[in-house]
C-alpha cells in the first residue's frame, strides 16, 4: 500500500465520515471496504484490489443512534508498512458517530490483525476526526496516528 499525502488523508477521512452521518440519518447502508483501508494507504497491488473487491461492502446499521458494522468474505493478508495487516473472514463491531468525529470498535475474533517482526497486535478502533485518523491498538504503545 502506498502512504498518502495529510490533504489526500483528510480528503478521504471527511468523505468517510459524511457517507456515514449519510447512512445515519437513512438507518443503514454500505461504503466499500476498499473506503476503509484507504485510510492507511491507497491499495496498489493487483491481489489487493482483487481482495477488497471480493469483500464487498461494509454494512452499517443505527437503531435509536447506536449503530454497528459488518463484512463478511475471504480472508486476506496484505503488506502495511514494515509488517502485514491481516483480515479476517469476518469484520464487525460498533460505530460511535457524532458532529466531529466517527470510531469504529471491533468484536474481539472480528479485528483486522497488525504484524511486524514479533509483534502481532489486533486492531481496536479506527477513530477518525477532521484533525486526524488514529489506529489503535492493545495497549497503546504502538498506536498509529496521521495529523493532517
């Protein structure tokens, strides 16, 4: 994956989130799995593209404000940095969505999985704001964040 500029970041984190406020208001609806991963990196390789494809969709549902999400389809594996970000068969958690900022918390099993070297680290929350995007992770201390 190739890393993108702070402006291309934001650009595609506020689009994120206003598809989002979007689906809130509507009670559900989709964004591309491929909309997610981009904002680590823009998907370069072949396979890769060919495995977001084969996922699909990110399903969304609120009810009452409370929302989840959900995507279902072949696990896969792609480079990330100096290690591999892997996704499961299953992705699903919740999404905490107001005026400023959108998180997404993964179900425990449901979490994409970081790993580098020794380290292998599930990936908690994507939180994403108007002023950054933030990965985290058990513990904190490998946290990624992108200011922009």
């Amino acid at each position: 994956m190739a890393h993108r500029t702070p402006e291309e970041l934001k650009e595609k984190a506020l689009a994120v989130m206003a598809r989002l406020r979007e689906i809130k208001e509507a009670g559900r609806g989709t964004i591309p799995i491929q909309d997610l991963l981009n904002l680590f990196g823009t998907p370069s390789s072949p396979e890769l593209l060919a495995s977001l494809k084969a996922r699909g969709q990110l399903e969304f549902v609120f009810k009452n404000g409370d929302g989840t999400f959900r995507n279902q389809g072949p696990a896969f594996s792609t480079e990330f940095g100096p290690g591999l970000l892997e996704v499961p068969p299953v992705l699903a958690g919740t999404v905490e969505l107001n005026a400023t900022q959108m998180v997404l918390s993964f179900e425990p099993e449901k979490r994409m999985v970081g790993k580098a070297m020794f380290v292998e680290l599930d990936v908690e929350k994507i939180e994403v704001s108007e002023h950054h995007v933030a990965v985290r992770l058990p513990g904190g201390i490998f946290d990624q964040e992108y200011q922009f």
